[in-house]
C-alpha cells in the first residue's frame, strides 16, 4: 500500500479538516515514511502529504518497536496543524502489531512515556495492517 502510493503519480489532496484523516506509517532499520490521506466521497483513498526521514545513528539502535513508534511520532509531529483537535478520530496503519497494545502498555521505557504524553494529544486509534500490503 505504501509503495503504491510512492510508485504512482497521484495528485495530492487539499487537506479537509472537517473529513477523517489516515495516517500510514512505516520504518526499516534506517529511515521511515509516512503517507497523510483522506478518503474521498466514493470512499477511494487519496494522499494529502508525504513524509520520509533518516534515522539517525542513535535511532538506528532502536529496537523495531521504538522505531515503528517514532515513525507515528513524526508524522503526528509534521502534521499535528492538521491532526490535533481533529473532528474525528485518526486511524493510524502500522504494519507491527505489537504497537495496537501501545495505549494500554502497563511498561514503559522513559522515551515510551514521552512519546505517549505527546501522543495523548490525539484522538486516534492504531490498527494493524498485514506487511504485505504496506510495501
């Protein structure tokens, strides 16, 4: 899904605060990207922004999850004019699962808790999406 949309000429959307937004993300060992949309009145995905970025030595160190997880936290942080006190809740699509159980986590690392602090910003929900179609 997301090498779909980084392979193909889409135009970009305007984004429209008053529809839901899609946040979809996802990282590897050195970089992450992450793909803002909204879905149209025939239901039909359209990309609104785009976001990729390197990891820094540090951050590669980090384990997968951190590293799924920072992939949100940048694009919350890039697109947070859009996405803070949004009419409807963000659907956020990683491809590591783990990360569904994040707002319930009874164990965190200090960068974890940082980063759920800022995310409680948001009204959002994560939701699992199989690998195969994120690449």
């Amino acid at each position: 899904m997301l090498k779909d949309k980084f392979t193909s000429a889409p135009i970009l959307a305007q984004p429209n605060t008053t529809k839901p937004f899609s946040v979809e993300t996802d990282a590897s060992a050195f970089a992450h990207g992450a793909v803002l949309s909204q879905d149209d009145e025939d239901g039909k995905s359209h990309p609104c922004a785009y976001l990729s970025h390197s990891f820094t030595d540090t951050e590669c160190n980090y384990n997968i999850y951190d590293r799924k997880l920072l992939a949100i936290i940048r694009a919350l942080e890039t697109w947070q004019h859009y996405l803070e006190g949004s009419l409807h809740q963000i659907d956020i699509v990683s491809d590591h699962q783990n990360l569904l159980y994040f707002k319930d986590a009874h164990k965190l690392s200090r960068r974890q808790a940082c980063w759920m602090l800022f995310m409680s910003r948001f009204d959002y929900t994560i939701r699992h999406a199989a690998e195969k179609t994120m690449t």
